[in-house]
C-alpha cells in the first residue's frame, strides 16, 4: 500500500494544471486505502468542462464498487438470474420435445387405423 500511496502523491503533486487539492498527503492516504480495499477502482487525473465552457484537471477515481445485496454482490445476483433463466430455458425445450414426442406418437397410432 506504501507504493499505491505514493504513486497518488506522484500524480497529486506533479500533474500540471491540476486542481490545488488542500491536503495532498492526506488525500493520497486516503485514496490509497481506499484503493486496496476496492480494487475495481482506479486513479486517474481527467479534464472536467464547466457548463460555462471553462475546464479544469480533477484528481478522480473511476470504476465499480460492488454492492452487497442479500448476501450476494451485484454481479453474483445478475448471474444467479442468468443461471435461472437458462434452467428455464432448458426446462421449455424439454417440455416442447416430449410434447413434440407426444404428438408424433399420436400421430403415428392414428395412421396405423
């Protein structure tokens, strides 16, 4: 976390134009403890456009924190659904074949009359 922590103070401090943060060392802890408990999170300096057209370097962080919901992250929920969605599926076409199946015999007894 020393080496994250660092590279934040680098760009903090060395990016030229960049917004004039308060407290650059602080901001660097922070990001950085933040940064390897969300690790879906990078760090990046990014230009921001006022609606009065003027524009300034902004220190950002940018990406996906995952949500906890009923025990499950997002992602794991989306993929629950994905997976019930297929059983469904799979449970449709069975059912569409032994129906297929079914007539297919009817079908058949009915031309042997």
């Amino acid at each position: 976390m020393a080496q994250l922590h660092s590279q934040v103070l680098h760009v903090l401090h060395n990016s030229p134009g960049l917004y004039p943060y308060g407290d650059k060392t602080r901001i660097a802890r922070d990001v950085a403890n933040l940064l390897s408990v969300i690790t879906t999170l990078k760090h990046q300096v990014a230009r921001f456009m006022y609606d009065d057209g003027r524009s300034q370097l902004l220190f950002q962080l940018e990406g996906t924190v995952e949500i906890v919901y009923k025990g499950l992250t997002i992602v794991e929920k989306r993929r629950e659904r994905e997976r019930e969605r297929e059983r469904e599926r799979k449970r449709e076409r069975g059912k569409r074949r032994r129906e297929e199946k079914e007539q297919r015999k009817e079908e058949e007894r009915i031309g042997k009359r």
